[in-house]
C-alpha cells in the first residue's frame, strides 16, 4: 500500500487520543479526512474545525459518498470498537484496505527515523517531553495525550525523524520499527488480552528484539540495554534532587558526560524519571546537552496528568488519568511530596471490570493513601460486566473510615461535604469529562476560587 496515492482515510473511532492524532496528520497532509465516533468530544471538535467531517451515529448511510471508493479510501479502526459495528463490517465486507490504528502507525513510520517510547506506565508524559525536545530536528511526534505546549497529541514536522507512543496494548508496538526505543516500565496490566505476566513480558521482550540501534530502559528491568534511574549506578544517572517552590532541580550523568541544575515543573520523581528517559534518548541521537535541558526547562505538561483544574491558596482540583495501581500510587506520592500537610480526597472511576478483579488488592491498598475515598462505578470502555465484580467490591477492600460510593450526579455535592483541601479526580473513563463539569459548578463559590 502506498500512502500517497490514498486521496481518502476514513476513521471508525476518530475520536480516540491515538485515532485522532493520525487524522490530524493525514489531513496536514492534504488528505480528505472523515470518520465517526460515539460520542462528541473536544478532540473532535478539534477535528472538524480542520475540516473533517464527523458523524455520531453507527450507521453506513452516514459514510460521505466521496469516501465509498474501494481504491481511494484507507479505513483505520481502533481495537475498542465492538465486533458488530456496522460500519466497520461494512468496509470489510465490502474489501476495502482496513488497517488497525497500530498498523497505520507503523506503515507512517517505517520510512523514518523512528524513536519510540514504550512502557505500561509513562510512556505518553516521556514521549511528549521527547517530541518537544526533538522538535528542534523537526521530528513528527504522534502523542498518546494532548500536549500542553501544543495544545495537541501530534506535533507536525518533517517525514525523516518520528517520535511514537509504542503502546503494548493488543500488542500493537509490534508493528514499529523503532531506530532507538525506551522502555519505562513492564508491570503486569491489560490481562484481559495477555492472559499472564509472563505474556507481557514476553510481548517486551519481542518489542526490545525489534529496536536496531538503542535500546534505553529503567533500571532494573529484565532486558538488556542502557539504563537510566534515579541516585543508582545507571548508564543515565540524576542525582542531587531538590525542589523549589513546586520545581524540580537535578544533575545528570550520561554515559560520556555531566550537565548540572536542570529545571523541570512537573511533580513526582516518576516524572523526573519520565525527563530522564527523554533525555537519554535524545541525547543518543545527538541533540546537545544543553540544548535538551533547555526544552526540559519549557516542558509545560500533558492534560489529565497532573492537571490543575483548580488552583488557589484556599482549595486545589486536580485531574490525572492514572487507573492502574502503580500509576495511582505516583499520583498519592506526588501529591503528598506537593501538598505535605494537607487532607486529600481522592475520586476514582475504576476502569475496565477486568482490571479492577485482576488489580482488586493492588487498588484499595492504593486507594487507603489518601485521606478520603469517593469511588464511582467502573467504566467498561470495551468490556461487558463480570459477575461479583463492581465498586462496592472494591470499597469494601479499602482500609479507610472516610470511604463511600458517588454518583457522577451527586460529586459536587459530596465534594463541599468534605474538609479536604486537595481533590484528585482518577480514571481514564469519562471522568476525564467529568471533572470539567465538577470545576465549572465549584467555581460558582467564592471559597473554591470562583
């Protein structure tokens, strides 16, 4: 398939974080871009104001006519579609080229200079802080998240370099073909499609066996390559951690050398190892030392990670996307390190049934760090509901006194019942959605900062 004698790429899920940054790209590219998601969203508004045309409704009548050419049209899907979507089966049924997400990711790629960013935890932070550095070589960057520097998941440049999130998901990384490639983290996670941990890490294994050049990791991991930690022996070393005023200010040693007082604005050591695997990847390909610790230093953050909704002397919101026990466990962490003497309430939708039964032990114990626990159904994203498994479950786990189940509808309310200073709202549901509506109604009273 040559991607340039495509006139037409169709999208069923454009409005997914890594569906939508390719639409972005083919339609910088000239191409007509269309496709249909569930829900709107400010990802597709973001969309259509580009010109491309979205439909809410899974219905083959909807398909643009200009779009129904078998030769013309490239159709992409993302694996969360159900199996009895109309119009994907359509386009199947009907022979057109239909490619998963991952699939047209590693065809865009594969004539670059690919540097990925693989991990179950980090990978969408490291890869922004990797494509803002390597915009200065005018690399593509595809982001599994919104970029706060860009207000955008793809940060467009030339075709000769690309920096990708090489997401384990479904295994998708396996279609990269990555030049030099990191990896943050292999804790056990998406069960529901490798069964056991011994698959995932098998899974990275094959990944790390495709990387041609460098392979970067955190220290500590089973595989072979450069390593990178925080205060160890380390191939990439940062020491000499201090914060000022909410900044982290480090030094780092490479492999051939030392740069001192880098400043870097966001909260947790996790994401100090974020900047360090960015650094240690950029610094193999050759960006200068000072030029990288100059775009850590401009570096502003990716949305629901660690984003201030709310942030005043009096009363803080913050929205992250963490819903595996590790990445959550990070949030507790960074928020006692930010906030040390403040009561903290946590809000969490529980993502995918699968997760919460496999995880159960791993989440409450998670959970009973912060001081208060609000906990909303699961969302099920792509899954159907398991018998015994739900959020009263999991409360019952969590060794907390100040504990209960919400409702979306009833979150404002049992927010201004509570004494906490600090409220993070957790999940990768549509709570994400959620926590704009909770800010808005916050923001009517005065003592919340409105």
């Amino acid at each position: 398939m040559n991607l340039k004698e495509i006139h037409n790429v169709y999208f069923v899920g454009i409005g997914g974080i890594g569906m939508s940054a390719i639409a972005r790209y083919f339609a910088a590219n000239g191409k007509n871009v269309a496709g249909y998601d569930k829900t709107p969203s400010q990802i597709t508004i973001d969309l259509e104001k580009l010109g491309v045309e979205i439909h809410f409704e899974d219905a083959v009548k909807n398909i643009p006519n200009s779009f129904l050419n078998t030769k013309k049209t490239l159709v992409v899907y993302t694996p969360a579609i159900p199996k009895n979507h109309s119009e994907y089966n359509y386009f199947v049924d009907t022979k057109f080229t239909v490619l998963k997400r991952a699939e047209i990711l590693g065809k865009i790629t594969e004539t670059t200079f690919c540097l990925a960013v693989a991990g179950t935890h980090g990978k969408t932070t490291t890869s922004s802080i990797l494509g803002h550095i390597m915009a200065e070589v005018n690399a593509t960057s595809f982001l599994g998240g919104i970029a706060e520097n860009y207000n955008s998941n793809l940060i467009l440049g030339e075709d000769k370099i690309s920096v990708v999130e090489a997401d384990e998901f479904d295994r998708s990384f396996l279609q990269l073909s990555p030049n030099i490639a990191c990896v943050t983290s292999m804790d056990a996670d998406h069960l529901d499609i490798y069964k056991n941990p011994e698959a995932l890490t098998a899974s990275f294994i094959e990944f790390s066996n495709k990387v041609t050049d460098t392979l970067i990791i955190a220290k500590g991991l089973p595989l072979k390559g450069l390593t990178y930690s925080i205060d160890e022996v380390s191939d990439y070393k940062a020491f000499n951690l201090k914060i000022d005023n909410g900044t982290y200010i480090f030094d780092v040693k490479t492999p051939a050398s030392e740069i001192k007082n880098i400043t870097f604005h966001l909260p947790g050591q996790h994401n100090v190892m974020n900047a360090l695997a960015a650094l240690a990847m950029a610094d193999v390909y050759g960006i200068s030392l000072e030029k990288i610790k100059n775009y850590l230093g401009t570096f502003k953050g990716v949305k629901r990670r660690f984003s201030y909704k709310i942030k005043t002397e009096n009363f803080v919101l913050i929205d992250d996307y963490a819903h595996h026990p590790t990445e959550i466990n990070a949030v507790a962490n960074s928020v006692r390190e930010m906030y040390p003497n403040e009561k903290v309430l946590v809000v969490f939708q529980p993502h995918l049934f699968s997760r919460t039964r496999d995880f159960i032990d791993d989440f409450a114990t998670a959970l009973t760090k912060f001081d208060e626990v609000l906990l909303l159904d699961i969302y099920p994203a792509r899954e159907t509901p398991i018998s015994g498994v739900d959020s009263n479950w999991l409360l019952s786990k969590i060794e907390n006194t100040q504990k209960k189940l919400s409702q979306k509808k009833n979150l404002v309310k049992d927010i201004k019942n509570s004494s906490a200073k600090v409220v993070v709202m957790l999940g990768a549901g549509d709570i994400g959605v959620t926590i704009s509506e909770v800010a808005k109604e916050l923001l009517k009273e005065q003592r919340y900062g409105g």
